[in-house]
C-alpha cells in the first residue's frame, strides 16, 4: 500500500504541474483528490492491515494527501497569475502614444474687447466703475439733460419696466424705472459720488427696443468720463487719441465732427481712419468696402453740458470735463476689419464663426 501511495503522489503531482489551464486544473482536482478519486479509492485498504501497519500507512497517506493538495494550491496559483497576466497583456496602455488634447475654448471676442478697453483706460487712470442697468428714468434721460416730455426721449425703444412710478430713496426724485438704453447714466451717478477729479469708465449691457441686422436688443457700451478743474477739448483729444492708437493699431488717426448731442455742447462725433484701406478709401484701386472715403464712425464725445454739471451737484464755473461713448460689438468688429451682414452672428453661439478671434 506504501508503494501505491508513493506512486498516487507522483503521479498527481505531475498532473497538477502539467495543468495548463482552469480545465486541466479541474480535471486533476477531481482525479485524485476528489470524492470519487483515486486517494479515497485506496483509503478502504486501511481496514485491512494490522494495527503497526496500519499507523505507519495512515501516516505516509495523509503525507500524500498534504503533497496532492499543495500541489493543487500551487498550480491554481500559477494558472490564475497566468490568466492575470493575459489580461494586463491585453489591456496594456502605449504612454508613448500621444493623448487625445482636450480642446481648449477662449474668451468671446466681446470680452476680449471689454477686457482691452479697461486696461487701455486704466493706463491713463480711468478706472471701471459699476453702475445700475436697471435704473431710475431719471438718470438715464432728465439728469443728462432731456426733460420728460423732450422728443429725444422717444429715439431710445427704452424698455421700461412694469412697475409704477416711484421715487429715488438716494434723491427723492419720481420716475419710471427702466432698462439703460446706453450707459450715460452712469454720468450723474459719478458725480453724484461727489470724489474728485473724475476719470472713469462704466461699460456694460444696453438694451433697446431694437433687432435686425444692424441691431441687438442686448449690446455693450463703453462710457466715459473725466471731470476736473480745467479740462479742455485738448484733453479729450488726447485721450480719444491714446485709446485709438493702442486698440485699433498706432497709425490709426481720429477726427472729431461737430454734432448734437443733449448731454454734451459742444458735441462730436467721432472717426477713426479705416482698418481695411488705412484712411484711403480704396484698395488697390477697388472702393473699400468697410469705409466711407477712408473713414469709420467710432462714437459720440462732447464736454459735458453745464445743466449735467449742475443734475449731479457741480459747480460749472469751477468744473469741466468731457464725455464719450460707443458701441463695444461694434468697437470689436472695426477692429477686426469685419463688416457682418447680420451683427446677431455674434450672439448665435456658431463655433465656426466664434472660433476665428
Ligand atoms: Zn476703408
């Protein structure tokens, strides 16, 4: 019976060490040590021997036994790393492959203008201020100058919203409430704030009662305003002059025409020479098709009118300044040598289009 275990052992332990797989595994398991295998087939010999030999074969069985099962542990062990293995082989990453770059967006051109009008202004000392877009009628029409029932007042398309009358709790004023349609309410506010010398700008949203091509019920202005004891035409063409040349290109020229505005007197209006054609009119013989003979409408400017001095609290023998405005989407476009057949184009969220600036 010795000699039958010892057999058993070795031929067990080859099989589990032949198992290529979890089949052969199996298969060997339940050859040998399983319930109907070939160690429990011997195990009834047992019986049969006298009690020395009995002890010494029950000793070597469970010898063989203890063998055939480490056995097995060590083959599962080494097909499961194998499988492992086979695996990882396949689920293997090339970290020298090039990754796939996640695409990277950029500001709209918009915010880049807004962005690059505060830093050109902020360099002369003009700082940003923040003022109501939703703001007292008064501010936005009588305090620049244009009494209720003045006609100007209906050139605006203002939205006004839907709520009575009411009254300023800073001046006590009565009046609607309304949309900004431009940004020259933030003149009298500024003044209101009573710190001076002013130099300031306040750009942000404008709406009107307008859309097509050329008009957006949502648009951008940029204001501005610098107040002070002696300050002249010369200052606001200086700085007109400052911001031109940084946003539109150093030899961008500007030119002031006279025009009417309520707020100013004496009121412009503002030109700058052409992107396209640099002030020519033409290229290469070819009209050009962004311009008027050579030059482009930027905006309005004029010193501030002496009754705006007085709405926000200033003596006009003592005070003088100057105010301009215009259009930011505008701004961004002219810079971009761009004349949009439809200006919505900016607002459509077309990658396409947004992409290119
Ligand atoms: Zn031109």
């Amino acid at each position: 019976m010795l000699d039958q275990l010892k057999q058993l052992q070795a031929e067990a332990l080859s099989a589990f060490t032949a198992a290529k797989d979890t089949n052969d595994l199996e298969a060997a398991r339940v050859a040998y040590l399983g319930r109907k295998g070939r160690l429990s087939e011997i195990m009834p010999q047992l019986a049969s021997l006298s009690n020395d030999e009995k002890r010494l074969a029950g000793q070597t069985a469970n010898e063989v036994k203890a063998a055939i099962e480490g056995a097995f542990i060590a083959a599962q062990a080494r097909i499961e790393s194998t499988v492992a293995g086979a695996n990882a082989e396949r689920a293997w990453i090339d970290m020298t492959l090039p990754g796939n770059r996640p695409s990277v967006g950029h500001t709209h051109l918009t915010t880049q203008a807004i962005a690059d009008l505060t830093e050109i202004f902020a360099k002369l000392g003009f700082n940003r201020q923040r003022h109501p877009e939703v703001d007292w009628d008064y501010y936005a029409f009588e305090a620049l100058n244009m009494p209720k029932e003045h006609p100007a007042r209906d050139d605006w398309e203002t939205f006004f919203v839907a709520d009575p009358d009411g009254k300023d709790v800073q001046t006590g004023e009565l009046g609607k409430v309304v949309l900004t349609p431009h940004t020259s309410n933030a003149q009298v506010r500024e003044m209101k704030k009573g710190a001076l010398p002013i130099r300031m700008i306040n750009i942000s949203k404008c709406y009107r009662r307008q859309i097509s091509a050329r008009h957006l019920p949502v648009f951008h202005q940029i204001e501005g305003l610098m107040i002070d004891g002696n300050v002249t035409i010369t200052d606001l063409k200086g700085v007109i002059d400052h911001f031109v040349k940084n946003f539109f290109g150093p030899n961008t020229k500007t030119r002031l025409r006279p025009y009417h505005f309520r707020f100013t007197e004496p009121s412009f209006e503002l030109d700058i020479s052409c992107t396209v054609c640099n002030g020519e009119g033409s290229v290469q013989g070819t009209k050009c098709k962004l311009c008027k003979a050579g030059w482009l409408e930027l905006g309005g400017a004029g010193m501030v009118h002496t009754n705006v001095l007085k709405a926000g609290g200033l003596d006009p023998k003592k005070y003088t300044g100057f105010a301009f405005g215009w259009g930011v989407e505008r701004t961004a476009m002219m810079r971009g040598g761009l004349k949009l057949d439809d200006i919505r184009m900016m607002y459509k969220n077309d990658l396409r289009f947004l992409k290119q600036f």
